[in-house]
C-alpha cells in the first residue's frame, strides 16, 4: 500500500494531466471570435491566421460584415495608405481578408481554400498570379512547409478520391515536398498509386483531425500581429473622404514620386537604401537568364482553378507587373515575361476564367511600383479600382470547363509561343 502510494504520487499527476489533456482535445468545442479579432486577423499575413481555419472560416461567413478574400503573396505586406485594406475601410463596404505572404504561391493557397471550402461556395475572390512563381522549381519545400500544416494536408487526404487526377496530382506533390513519412505521407502515397485509403487510415486521420480543429479553435486567436492598428486604420485618415479615381491616382503619383527621389528606378527611399544600394553593381545583369515559361507552377495553378470551380467561385485574377526601370538594368527578358503571362491568361480562358486584370504592362507607369516587383502608391489605386468594380457589381456566374491536359508534363514545359498555343489547343484540348 505504501508503495501504491509513492507510485500514484510519482505518476498520479501525470496521468491526470494526460486525461485532461485528452478530455480537453475531444470535448466539443466550438471557437467565437469577436468582430476585431476577425478584422485584425484579415490583415495579419502571419502563417498563424493562414493555416488556421475556424477563424478564417467564421469571417467569411460572418453576416456582421462582409469579407472578400484576396489571395497573393509578398505585395499585401506594402502597406501605405493606397493599400487594398485602407482603401476598403476608407470607401467600400467590405474588407478584404488577405491571404499572402512570401511563398504562397499556388500550391499553399490550394491547400488554404481547401481548408475553407464550405465558407467559400459562391464566394466572390480576388486572386494575384505574380509571373515571378513560375520557376524551373516552383514552390520550394522551406516556403511549402512554413505556410502548409498537417491540418490542411489532413482535411485534403480525408476527402482525396484515388480517381481524381487532381487529387493524384497534389499527392505526388505532397510527397515531393513533405515526404511520404507519417500519416500524411503515407496517405498521400496511396492516392498517388491510384488506392483509396482503407478504414484504419481513415479512422487514424478523423481523430488527429479532431485533435488538430480543438487545437486550432483554442489557440486561433494568438498569435495576430498588430497590422490593423499600426498600418491600416492610421492611414485611412490620410485619403480624401469622397472617392476621385483621378484624384486618387494624381495624390499617389504625387506621393510616389517623393518617396521614391534617392534611386533612378522609382524605389521607395527605404528600400533601396536597405535593400539595394549595396548590392546595386552586382545587379547588373542578373535576372539575362531567368525563365517562367517552364515550371510545375502550371500543374499547382490548375489544382487551384478546379477547387475554385468546385466552390463555385467567381474569381477576378490579377497579374502584377514588373519595375519595367529595374528590369531593364538586370536584363530580364520582357519577352519572355509577357510569354508566360500569355501561357496563364491561356490557361485561364480556355476554362472559363475570365475575370483577368491585366497589369502585366505598367509597370512603367509614374509610381505604379513600390520597388523590383511589388505593386505600390499609384499601382494600388488602380488595383483596388478594379478589384471593387469586380466585387460590388454584380457579376454573371462563370461556366468552367476544367481539362485535365493543363496538369500534364508537357503543358508545365511548353514553350508559350503563339504557335505552341495553337498547336496545345488543337491537340490536346479539343480531342
């Protein structure tokens, strides 16, 4: 007996702590996030909010407000009072959820509208294709890994169907990237060889599922940056009360170009001094050899267009420019970069997307870029123009026509040349 004592005593907490911490996971909960938190987290761009779902989930769905999601990547981190989410606070009766940070391009933002696919059915979307994305490797696995979690790679895997070239597709991704240890790899490797999963797997997985939505509801609401009090609801104040598009677009150029007088090339100030001036010789010259023509970027975008076709999503694509100024002093093929924006909007439009903002060429404008290639000042005006005319009209419900073709080998490597587009078109799409 003294012994049973001295062992419960040495083991009781833990085992206490142990069966609290399951009760705590299993128990039903559900998270109630206030309207602030909602409109901080909209703005946040931490990997927090992004691979978090009850949130994100709960604002777009929210009837106290109307939420918008935007999709891209490094560009919603400019924020000056021309931003997408001041201009919204200032004139719009919606507020953009931004969804976008550095290396979330189209295979983690995949799995991010998976995760929120019943919020998103009929949603209206703003979605950003940075050419820069396409490269020979596309997505690199630190960027995947940061932005990606065993949750949404779980929420895909329970529903993955073996037969769906798509769902094989991102499964072959998935091991490329993760790698096929562990529940997720192991699942994926199933789907990718064509098997379902059998009733352990799924068994397995509904209960890390369960684990991981208490964890996400409990802790969704840390961990949000301060954005919408430092950056947004300071510069609403800084823009006329009454919408002028030309009086928008005139005030930001003005802007622009004061903020941009120490470099050659329409840099903000800050920038260039922090991030280019030191590096400015090496420059020279640099991007004579990038290419976005050929990327598994193509095959990532086409999982994205299907699931925004499963969701019924009528999506507005925006593709930014490049500082035609910076370029032109690190050589980048302009040619090149307008091909494989031909290869996208091709992509697009022969399944129905047809929602496409162009920016592609002005980047030579007066103050259209904040720096190399990110949109700013006069750039944002634009932008969220047309976003808003996009989101506040109504718009006619778009019929997609999804080809599997655009998943292929042969479309990631093909030459965007108008010829190559024809002969793609002919034998491949209209079979």
């Amino acid at each position: 007996m003294h012994n049973g004592k001295r062992l419960w005593s040495i083991f009781g907490p833990v085992i206490l702590a142990f069966v609290l911490v399951l009760i705590l996971f299993f128990l039903p909960i559900k998270a109630n996030h206030s309207l602030n938190t909602e409109k901080q987290a909209a703005v946040s761009l931490s990997p927090t909010v992004f691979k978090n779902q009850s949130l994100k989930t709960q604002a777009l769905t929210d009837k106290r407000t109307k939420f918008v999601p935007f999709f891209g990547s490094s560009e919603f981190r400019r924020m000056d009072r021309y931003h997408p989410s001041v201009m919204a606070a200032r004139y719009h009766d919606y507020t953009p959820f931004l969804f976008g940070s550095r290396g979330t391009q189209s295979l983690p933002q995949f799995f991010n509208i998976n995760s929120m696919e019943n919020a998103m059915q009929g949603q209206k979307a703003v979605y950003i294709i940075s050419p820069q994305w396409f490269t020979k490797q596309g997505v690199m696995k630190p960027a995947f890994q940061y932005y990606n979690g065993s949750y949404a790679n779980l929420t895909w895997l329970r529903h993955a169907n073996p037969k769906s070239p798509y769902d094989r597709y991102v499964a072959r991704r998935l091991l490329k990237l993760v790698g096929d240890d562990g529940t997720v790899g192991e699942g994926a490797r199933k789907i990718a060889a064509g098997k379902a999963l059998n009733s352990w797997d799924r068994t397995v997985i509904n209960m890390r599922i369960t684990m991981l939505a208490h964890e996400d509801a409990l802790f969704s609401d840390y961990q949000i940056n301060r954005n919408y009090q430092n950056h947004i609801l300071p510069n609403v104040n800084k823009l006329p009360k009454k919408y002028d598009y030309h009086r928008l677009t005139a005030q930001a150029e003005r802007v622009g170009k004061r903020d941009s007088g120490n470099n050659p090339f329409g840099i903000r100030n800050a920038f260039f001094e922090k991030r280019v001036k030191s590096h400015l010789k090496k420059m020279a010259g640099s991007q004579r050899k990038f290419s976005y023509t050929a990327s598994p970027e193509y095959g990532d975008l086409q999982v994205v267009l299907n699931q925004f076709k499963n969701t019924n999503s009528n999506v507005l694509f925006v593709i930014p420019p490049v500082n035609a100024k910076w370029e032109k002093f690190t050589g980048l093929n302009m040619n090149m970069y307008y091909r494989s924006v031909a290869k996208i909007k091709f992509q697009l439009r022969q399944q129905g997307f047809t929602h496409i903002l162009d920016l592609s060429h002005d980047g030579n404008k007066p103050a259209f870029m904040e720096d190399t290639i990110h949109i700013g000042w006069a750039g944002w005006v634009k932008f969220d123009h047309e976003t808003n005319r996009f989101i506040s009209q109504k718009q006619p419900q778009p019929s997609y026509r999804m080809n599997d073709q655009f998943l292929s080998k042969r479309w990631a490597n093909l030459n965007p040349t108008k010829q190559n587009l024809q002969n793609f078109k002919k034998q491949e799409l209209q079979k």
